[in-house]
C-alpha cells in the first residue's frame, strides 16, 4: 500500500508583470460561456489556449489583448466569464491570430526534416489526441524523440502542454513542472496545485511527459509510483490526450519492472498503444539530413561512423561541414560537399578517426 504524501510546500512566486490568474480558474469561469450556449468546446479552447499563450509569455491583460486587437480590460473581462459583448466575434479574432501564429512558426521550423521519426511521433500524437487516449513513446537518448515532440507541439492547433520530468525529481519538483506547463503557477501549496492541475486541462488538450525514465534512474521507486499514480489521476479527471515519453529504461525498469508492476498495472491498463523507435538512426533519415545540408553521394566511406552517430551530433556535424566547404575555413577554400568531407570534419572536430 502506497501511503499517501502531504505535502505543504509553498511554490516560490513566479516574478512576473503578467496576468495574475491561473488557467484552471479560467477555464471554470469561462464554462459558463459553453453553458449557455455561447460558445462551442472549441470556441472555450480557442480562449484558453490565447491566455496561456500569454501567460507562457508573462505578458499582461494588456500585452496579451494587443495580439488579438482587444483591450486589456476586454481580455481581463473575457478571461473572467463576464464579457457581455458577441462572443462568436471574439473567438474569430482569436482563431484567426492562433493561425498567424501556427504560420509563424512554421516558418521558425523551415529546417525541420520531416524524417521517418517524426511521421511515427506525428501518428502516435494524433492518435493520443483525437482517441483521448494515453500512449507511450519509447526510444534511445538524442535519436530526436524530443525535437519531434516539440515541433508537433509547434504545429498543432490544439492546445499541447509539453513537461519535460526534472532530473532527482522530488514529487514537488513533478507538480511544479506541471503546473508550470498548464498555466498553474501562482504561488500555491503544492497539494492544491495537484488538485488544480487537471481542473486547467481538457479533453482537447494533449499532455506530453518527457523524460519519464528520470522517475526510474534519480528518483526513487516510492516516489516514481506516486508520480505516475497522479499523472494516472490527471488523465482519469480530464479526459486529455497523454504522450508517455522516455528511453527503453521507462519500460524495463518502471512499468515491467517485478517490483513495480503490481503497483502500476492501472496506468500500464489505459495504455492504448505503444510505439517503440529504433535503435539507432536509420540511414533513410541520414540521408535526408544530409541533403538538406547539400551533401550527398554514397555514404559508403563512413558507414561505421553513421552506425553509431546520434542526432546531435549528427545535425552539428553537417552544419559545420556545410559551412567548411563553402569556405569557411583557415584557407579560404571550397571543397566538395560530399561524405569524404563530413569524415574530415567529423574526425577534426569530435577525434573521430
């Protein structure tokens, strides 16, 4: 038996010129706009997302209502479940700047490559997204889990909370991660923000949970089962989309591990599916990285290097060889951007032989 934890802990307040309100209060007391049949769930999403994306920024009532041509007092009024005006109005606005800022950063993500890793990260998101459902995504460190994870982030229109589990969690350091994510992070007890953490999501929004073996390698098991108890918790009272994220460590030694199995066999229960990433880079991918670099032809003379390449350094390595053979180098000369020049600059710079 799990004893229960109190804990009493204040959060440190957060400096910030911002909106002082916190997302699950105004998601209660935007309700009521769905209640009378103002606005659609959509429509109630729409104004969540425009505060967090505010509050994300710390910009105040009036920072945030200047992104939509509003007031600060009009925002501050709307937020509060008090705006008299036409609602169907506002949300259009809102819609329309959530979608200008969807292009935008697209545009920041123009280097993006949308490689075999992000199309099973895409599929597994919307999956978890449009199924309410939880999900599990597993593979080795810096095979580009995260970057794809936030890129989905970047492009969705819907609302995505991204919490990335700290390295030696303690179950307030979990809380605060989360609130922090979905907008809870005024100066609260730590037992009340578990309780308002679910109470600022919904069933449109998805939860991404990075880092999830960390519970597993610094935490400790009574710790880890009480995390993934309340993340169990979270999904069960909010009906949202939940993205499990970790390395192979996540499944051996937390959710089939002996010990911890009988403990956790409710969250492994909502489980719908699990997606496990290879174990190293394929070399479709590599190459796809590689030419939009400029840098192609058989990739022959290094494959022993790509067998253990990491995406980091993979990405890094063929910036700086893009960059040396367009003459960014002590003798100012050109080389051909091919694998033979990657090898070079790869050994030069990381002592690679």
């Amino acid at each position: 038996m799990i004893i229960p934890e109190t804990v009493t802990d204040l959060f440190s307040a957060t400096p910030s010129q911002g909106m002082n309100r916190s997302a699950d209060q105004v998601r209660q007391t935007c309700r009521v706009y769905v209640d009378s049949g103002r606005v659609s769930e959509e429509g109630l999403e729409s104004i969540i997302r425009l505060f967090n994306l505010g509050k994300a920024k710390g910009y105040s009532f009036d920072q945030t209502g200047g992104l939509v041509d509003y007031s600060g007092a009009t925002l501050s009024r709307l937020f509060a479940g008090k705006y008299d005006g036409a609602l169907d109005k506002v949300v259009k606005q809102i819609d329309s700047y959530l979608e200008l800022e969807r292009e935008r950063e697209r545009m920041r993500s123009d280097r993006f490559i949308e490689n075999s890793i992000w199309k099973r990260v895409e599929i597994l998101c919307n999956f978890a997204i449009t199924r309410n459902a939880v999900v599990r995504l597993v593979g080795p460190s810096q095979i580009g889990k995260t970057y794809c994870l936030k890129e989905y982030m970047r492009r969705s229109n819907k609302q995505v909370c991204y919490i990335r589990i700290p390295a030696a969690p303690t179950m307030k350091l979990v809380v605060e991660a989360f609130s922090r994510a979905v907008g809870v992070n005024s100066a609260v007890r730590v037992d009340d923000a578990r309780q308002r953490v679910a109470k600022a999501i919904g069933r449109n929004t998805l939860l991404i949970i990075d880092e999830l073996h960390e519970l597993v390698m610094s935490a400790g098991k009574g710790t880890a089962m009480k995390c993934i108890e309340w993340i169990r918790e979270i999904w069960d009272n909010s009906g949202c989309g939940m993205v499990l994220c970790g390395t192979k460590s996540l499944e051996d030694d937390l959710i089939n591990d002996a010990k911890m199995k009988g403990w956790l066999i409710q969250i492994d229960e909502r489980c719908q599916r699990v997606m496990t990433l290879p174990s190293k880079l394929p070399i479709e991918d590599i190459i796809l990285a590689a030419e939009a670099y400029g840098i192609k032809g058989s990739t022959a003379s290094v494959e022993g290097l790509l067998s253990r390449i990491k995406m980091n350094r993979l990405t890094s390595c063929l910036a700086l060889t893009a960059s040396w053979c367009n003459g960014n180098n002590p003798s100012k000369e050109k080389h051909p951007k091919n694998w033979e020049s990657f090898r070079a600059v790869y050994k030069a710079q990381f002592e690679e032989v």
